[in-house]
C-alpha cells in the first residue's frame, strides 16, 4: 500500500530557487519537489496524479530540464534552479499559454500547468521544432481530455509566431 | 505534417481559461485550511470475504490520529448510489470487491494517516470469488445480493427472429468481448471537509451532480439536506466517473467527528481500485441478410459484468438494449441482456453509456455482412438506414431525424474511402481503411426522472446571474452558458456572472450526464430570455420615460436608437429584483420503454490504419469525422469534445484495459494501465459539424460529450481487417492476436 517511499527520513537544509528567489527550507531529506512546492511554498500549479512518473502533471523546469516532479526530492535540490507554471505569467501570459486559450489547448486543465511547462521547455531549447521533435518533447504529459490536438495546434501556433 | 482541421471556426477564449492556462485555478485537491487533517480509507483485502473480526484500537493509539471510523460510526444509512443504495459506506460483515472500505482515518499528516491504516486489524475468512458473470448467473451459484446476481434484465422483441432467419442468404453469428476502461480522469477522486461553525458541512469535492451528492450524504449523514453545502465544480475530468459518490461519505464522517476540516485525496492506485469503470460486455450477435443486402433478422445477447454493486449498471444496459439496432431497419429483432453482479471491480457510468460497446459489435455485424455479400459497406448501411421520420430503435416515437444519412453522405466524401490501396514498399506494413456509424441518445429517457431549469436574475453589480446546477468537468460547460445567454439575452460577456457547481447558490438543473447539459441550457435560455428582457424592459421604460417597445437588451445596459441609456447597474434596485427561473423535464418519448430516448445524435467515422506485421503494433494515421448534433455552440468546446473522445476511444480499441484476474486488478497505475499519448494519435483528424436539424425541430442543439467515442472502435477494427483479412472480436486488440494472424494469412 506505500504510495509514498517513506524512510525514516532526516531533516535537512536545502538552498535553491524558485521561480527565480531564492529558497532556504528545512525539510526532511526525502521531500518530493511536487509537495515541498504544493505544500511549503503555496504553489499548486504542479498536480498530481501518478506520482510515479508516467503522466507529467507535475512537470517543472529544473536548471532548463523538463522534470517530474514528484520524482525528485529534497536532497537533489540544493543549488538547483526551479521553474514552475507560476512563472510564467509574472508579466502577463506567455505566448504558450495564449496560444493554449485560443486554441483549445485544454478542457479540464489539470494537465496544462505540465504540458505548458514542458513546451516551454522544447521551446527554450528548440525554436522550431519539427513536428516528430514536438511529439517527443510532449511524450511525457498525459491528458486525458483534449484528445491532444487542440495541444498540437497550440503548439503550431507559438511557433509560427516566433 | 500533423493536421486538425474541422469545418468550425475557432471560438472566445473560455470563461475559465485564465486560471487554467495560469495554473492558478485551485482544484478542491489543491484546498487548504487552517488545522486541517488527512483523511485516508482502508480498502479491501479479498474481493470476496467475510469479516471475522475488525480492531482499530492500535490504530488509534498511534499519536497525532484524531478519528478512525467503521460502521458504527455511520450515522444514517449505511448505504450509497444513485438508484440503489446497495454499496455500504462500511462493510462490516462481508466484503464483495477489493474497493469496498473497511474502516477510514484521519489524521494530522497523510503519512501518519497512511500508518494508522495498516495498523488496522482485519481478520477475513475467504469466500469464493465469482469473477465470470456468466457462472455467477448460474442458479446455483452464491448470490453476492439478497436479490440473486442478477441485477438487471432488459429485452427488446420485434417481428420474429425465428421466422427471419430462415429468409436469409447470409447469416453472421460472432461473439464480442469488450474490455473494463478506466476513467483516468486526471484529477483522482478527492476534496476537502468543512465543519462549519453554523453547525453545517461545506462538502468541497468534484462531482457531476452536486445536489444529488447532497442527497445521498444526507442519508449516510443523517442531516437535512440543508445543512450540508456541496461545492462541486471545477475538477480534474470525470467522463462519467465522479457522479456516483466517491470519497464523499468517508471525508464527510471524519469530518464531523473531528470538529476539522478533513482533506482526502485518492493516489492513482485507490482511484483504480475503488473507483467505477466501464461495463465489460460480452455481445453475442446473429444477424441475417438477403442477397440483396437488406437485413432481415438480429438477434443479441449481452451480458454485462456490473462487479459488485449496482450504481447505474441497470440504465447502462438499458442503453446497449435500446442501441442494439442503431440507425438501422431490421424487422425481426430479439434483444436479451444481463447486467450480473460479480466480485469484480464496479461498473457504473462512462462515456457513452454502453453505447460503445453495443456499436462495435453491430457495426462488426454490418461490415461481416457486407464482406459475406461482396457488397460495399457504405452500400449496405445505407440499405439499411431509417428515414426520417421513422421510429428510434425500439420502436418509440423520437423527434424525426435524418442526422443519420447525413454524417454518412458526409463521410462518403472522405478521400480516405477512395483511398488507391496500394501497400507501401514495405511488405511487412499493411494499409486499411474502414468505416463505421453511430446513433446515440441523449438524456435519461423514459422513465427516468429527468427535470432540469435555471434562474437568471440580475445582481445588485449590475451583472447578469445565470444560475445551473450544472458541473464543470472540462468539458466547457461555461463556456456553452456564456454563448447561449450572451447570444439570448443580447448582452456582453463582460455582462455576465456565471453561477454553478454550489448548492447553497443554484438551482436544480439535474446530472452534467448523459449529453444533456448543452441542450438543457439551451432549453432554459429558450424560456428565460423573453420573460427576462421583458423586465428588464419594463424597468428601464419605468426609469427613463421612454416606450418600452422603443428600447432594446443590448451589451452593458439598455438601448435607444444605438445609443446606450441606462447601464445594468442602474436597473438594479434591493426592492425589485428582477429574476425569473425555469423548470422543465428533458424531453423524452411518449412510449412506455423504460430508458427510451427522443433525441439523439449521430456520427461517421473513417479510418486508415497501418498494421505493422512484424511487431503486431497498430497505427492509426486518419481520422476523419462526421457529427451531426445541431448547431454549434462553442466550436473550440465541440471539437475539443470530439476530438477527446475519439482519442480516447482509440485508447479503449487498442491500449486500455482494467485488467483483473481472479477479481483483483492486475494493473493499479499508469505504468500497466496504458493512456494514449501524444505520440498514438493519427497526424491527421478532421472534424465535420453538420448542424442542419430536420425542419421544424425545435430541440436547439445536442450535447457532443458521447457521440465522438462511439464509432471509432469498430472502424479500426474494419480497417485492420482491411489490412491483414484478419477480424478482431475482443477488445483491446492485442499485438499477439495480429502476430498470430499474420501466421495465418501468410
Ligand atoms: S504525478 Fe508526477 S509524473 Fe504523474
Ligand atoms: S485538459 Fe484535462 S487532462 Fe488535459
């Protein structure tokens, strides 16, 4: 019945940033990222729902990597840049998340917080990805809703304005 | 070159897209209150067994656990669902699946909630596992319900099969076995519990249907209705899957018992578990022919395992019963279902509503008759088809359609049909092509109670307050209320305030199931728009000293001559609320046929796929669509829903399956329980809307939600056959079954 790895876990100090400002926590060793985010800084934009690294709702940006966050926990963090959806809109939607409203890139929206990230994180890397280099970077997120084509037409939207 | 394309422009942004696109919409499951503890439920052990013995007192003791609760501490009925209330809150003597709840706590962090859980001691004495329905209908066989195991029979008879058969040149007989699908909504089942001060309960958690949770707690509650609060939308999805109770009842006792608020929030594995699933079907079908293609007699059989409690599994297989003929004519038909109680995991309400799996084996039918009588299966549904004006399935008066013969001239215009099928250079790749059709109900249908309404009122902002009891799933059920008012009312966007999903605030508009919410709004507004303005009116002609008849409803206030003279705001006045509100019942058949439909929508499908004969793996590369379910409300919302469903139905035909074995799942998450990603889906969809209804139909436009699911399955399979000459009868097909086709063919 574990969900969680629970080890009789130590408490440790991390320093790292978030969303660019700078973290200092005292949380136990083994802390996932998705709870120290949800629960110790206030950001639910992360979601859960596998939580064994299979559906990317909880998808973040670590020093420029997609990562899932309910697999990386406290002790990997120290020194660590982290980015989550929160981000994003500090000055106003990003283009991604525009494209995404105009073009039905979403019903539910529980998925959307990691899918964003993770074309975010494409995008950062990769201007103008092909279409197989768009479905590899998005291999990673589940949505159950939109079928993923109105996902791919966000996509395509993004990119042909950039 | 990935490519979707639809005939529908694209739409406004959503009402609630901000907040999703942000990440700043808090789900109930992202909820937290000041002193808030963690709720958990212990589930099963054994899928069938007796309760010897249960001690919670070690659990108890563990430090920082402040509740754990069993039957006794139930404080009304021990019972839920939606019908019937077979399913215990509590087992407390015998358990009849490995979801059935045990004991629940609560404590001040999920880990020491999820300790105290297995300090809980069950001692259970094994009971034979019934896990195949059709043993567990033996006579003999021990029944897992006062009632013996089965639960429901539905049947159909017209004309007499035994007399068609014999007429027949071509008779097909097969037998199709569809699988248990998950839900996998991606928000599992959770929410938090608010004892209020007032003595009350805020109930924050997502569901399809917030009073009818209201109702159902306040039985297991034993409270008025009123003092429990349901706080029912936004959610992570549901796809029918959250309008049973879920976690409800367990956070619910904890929280009362407590004084404080109890967060539950299911893992994955306790979702896969406990929550519903599709009905495994097995579908037998014997369908006739004359040379000349018309179809002379059917005949089915459908047993449906419907696990351990009943839920909506009598409706479902109403459903299947009803659709057994779809659009077609067929004078000699004889339907007999069964919907059995089994130890295996529940199945209740999904998408499609059993509409799925009753299509793939007729449009199965339909295309094996059609290859027997060496005619196009175009030709031979067409044949077939219903006019207009003809009855629904099983005989009952519907509103006159003809969306049928429409989606398929649609679909005949695919350049997929026309496809020049020559095989690619690679000799271990097949191409095929198939097509299929569908005829799907909307509503509850006869019998069933079925109100809806809204109230529509002007709010002391000067905005305009359109209330449903309606749920935001994700399917855009806001953004269909902000179209249908603006567009009847004349108003803005800005103009509105939209109200749902809390029962202290809306009215009673029924369930967000069964495809009807869309036409139920449209229902309301067709009744409120005229008394509304006409208020509104009346006011503002008071107000300003012009003639009514001079003035318009128009964005932000009232109208002359193009000129705006009071804005909403200024109408308001505490002393007369202008509001009005509707109640009315979904229209459904004059005839007595329990669970028959009026309305209904339609569908076309072609497909191509490509067969890869050396791994068995099946890809699907077109898509191409047609629907005809009145006009378009939201176009991004109608494609989104079509396009969903159908990617979803392409999980159901070739990835997903609920596995169990001996009564237990032998998948528990999404490393074993395979979803479509985004590398499975076809690089070309196309949607086509038909919006045209039969002249004269005043029933406005049909939810979308089902119809894109249905007839996907069966054009796949059309198609593989297409491909390898090979016909797949179960469901997910399998890679080995194609290998082992190929073995044969070659
Ligand atoms: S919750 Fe982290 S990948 Fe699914
Ligand atoms: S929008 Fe619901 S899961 Fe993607």
């Amino acid at each position: 019945m574990i969900e969680k790895v629970k080890v009789n876990s130590q408490r440790i100090n991390i320093s790292f940033t978030v969303n660019g400002e700078q973290q200092q926590l005292q949380v136990e060793a083994t802390k996932r990222l998705v709870d120290i985010l949800r629960e110790d800084l206030s950001l639910t934009g992360a979601k859960i729902s596998c939580e064994i690294g299979r559906c990317g709702a909880c998808s973040v940006e670590v020093d420029g990597e997609l990562v899932n966050s309910c697999l990386m926990r406290a002790y990997q963090l120290n020194g660590k840049s982290v980015y989550t959806v929160e981000s994003l809109s500090e000055n106003g939607l990003h283009d991604i998340q525009k494209a995404f409203l105009e073009e039905g890139g979403f019903q539910c929206g529980y998925c959307t917080p990691g899918m964003i990230m993770a074309v975010k994180t494409l995008l950062e890397k990769n201007k103008k990805p092909t279409d197989e280099e768009i479905l590899d970077a998005l291999s990673g997120n589940i949505c159950r809703c939109t079928g993923y084509a109105g996902i791919i037409r966000s996509v395509k939207k993004v990119i042909q304005a950039i | 070159m990935a490519d979707y394309t639809s005939n529908l422009a694209s739409s406004r942004p959503r009402p609630d897209g901000m907040g999703k696109v942000t990440g700043a919409l808090n789900y109930f499951t992202d909820l937290q209150f000041p002193n808030m503890l963690y709720g958990k439920v212990l589930r099963s052990e054994h899928p069938h067994a007796k309760i010897q013995q249960l001690n919670i007192e070690k659990a108890e003791q563990l430090p920082g656990v402040l509740a754990v609760i069993t039957s006794k501490d139930v404080p009304g009925l021990n019972g839920f669902g939606l019908i019937t209330q077979d399913q215990p809150v509590f087992c407390d003597q015998v358990v009849r699946y490995v979801g059935d709840a045990v004991a629940a706590v609560a404590a001040i962090t999920p880990e020491i909630a999820e300790r105290a859980i297995k300090r809980i001691e069950v001692t259970y004495e094994p009971l034979p596992i019934m896990d195949d329905p059709e043993s567990a209908m033996n006579p003999d066989s021990t029944p897992l319900h006062s009632g013996g195991n089965i639960l429901h029979e539905a049947s159909y008879e017209n004309g007499d099969v035994d007399e068609g058969f014999p007429l027949c040149d071509v008779i097909i007989e097969e037998t199709y076995l569809l699988p248990r699908q998950m839900h996998a909504y991606m928000e599992t089942e959770g929410g938090v519990f608010v004892p209020e001060r007032d003595g009350r309960l805020s109930v924050y958690a997502g569901t399809q249907h917030g009073y009818k949770d209201r109702l159902q707690l306040a039985r297991i509650l034993n409270l008025s209705e009123e003092r429990i609060r349901v706080i029912s939308s936004p959610m992570g999805g549901s796809f029918g899957g959250k309008d049973e109770l879920n976690i409800q009842p367990y956070g619910a006792i904890l929280a009362l018992k407590t004084g404080r608020p109890v967060k539950i929030h299911q893992s994955r594995r306790e979702s896969m578990i406990s929550g519903i699933k599709k009905h495994p079907m097995k579908i037998t079908m014997k369908t006739g022919a004359k040379k000349t293609g018309e179809i002379v007699a059917h005949e089915v059989r459908i047993i449906a395992d419907t696990g351990a409690y009943a839920t909506l599994g009598p409706a479902v297989l109403d459903f299947a019963v009803e659709h057994a003929i779809g659009p077609y004519v067929i004078p000699n038909v004889k339907t007999k279902g069964y919907a059995v109680f089994t130890n295996n995991g529940v199945a209740g309400e999904f998408r499609g509503f059993g509409g799925n799996q009753i299509t793939f084996a007729l449009e199965g039918q339909i295309d094996r008759l059609a290859d027997d009588l060496h005619m196009s299966p175009l030709k031979l549904r067409k044949k077939n088809l219903r006019q207009g004006t003809d009855p629904g399935p099983v005989g009952q008066m519907i509103a006159p359609t003809n969306g049928d013969s429409l989606v398929l001239d649609e679909i005949t215009q695919s350049p997929l049909l026309a496809l020049d099928k020559r095989d690619s250079d690679n000799p271990w790749k097949k191409t095929g092509v198939g097509v299929a059709l569908t005829m799907h109900g909307g509503g509850l249908g006869f019998g069933r109670m079925d109100p809806s309404g809204g109230k529509i009122s002007l709010n002391h902002e000067g905005k305009i307050e359109i209330a449903f009891g309606f749920e935001e799933v994700g399917q855009g059920l806001l953004a269909v209320i902000e179209n249908i008012t603006t567009e009847a009312i004349g108003c803005s966007s800005e103009d509105l305030h939209i109200v749902i999903g809390d029962t202290d605030k809306v009215p009673h508009s029924g369930s967000s199931t069964a495809s009807r919410g869309t036409s139920m709004i449209w229902h309301s507004l067709q009744r409120l728009k005229g008394p509304f303005k006409e208020k509104l009116l009346d006011t503002a002609a008071k107000r300003s000293g012009y003639q009514k008849e001079q003035l318009c409803v128009g964005e932000k206030g009232i109208w002359l001559n193009g000129q705006r003279i009071l804005t909403f705001e200024q109408l308001f006045l505490e002393n007369e609320p202008i509001s009005i509100d509707t109640k009315f019942d979904f229209p459904t058949t004059p005839n007595s046929i329990p669970g028959g439909h009026f309305l209904y929508s339609f569908a076309a499908v072609a497909v191509k796929v490509e067969v890869d004969l050396i791994t068995g793996a099946i890809k699907v590369t077109d898509i191409d669509q047609a629907v005809s379910a009145g006009p378009v409300v939201n176009p991004n919302g109608y494609i989104g829903q079509i396009e969903g469903g159908t990617i979803m139905a392409l999980g159901y035909t070739l990835l997903e399956e609920a596995a169990m074995q001996q009564s237990r799942y032998t998948t528990e998450n999404f490393d074993t329980y395979i979803l479509p990603t985004i590398q499975d889906i076809p690089p070309k969809m196309n949607v086509r809307a038909i919006e045209d209804l039969w002249e004269g139909d005043m029933y406005g436009p049909r939810g979308v939600g089902e119809i894109g699911t249905v007839a996907l399955a069966p054009a796949i399979v059309r198609a593989i056959y297409d491909a390898t000459g090979h016909w797949v009868t179960k469901l997910p097909v399998s890679r080995e079954e194609i290998l082992h086709a190929r073995e044969m063919v070659f």
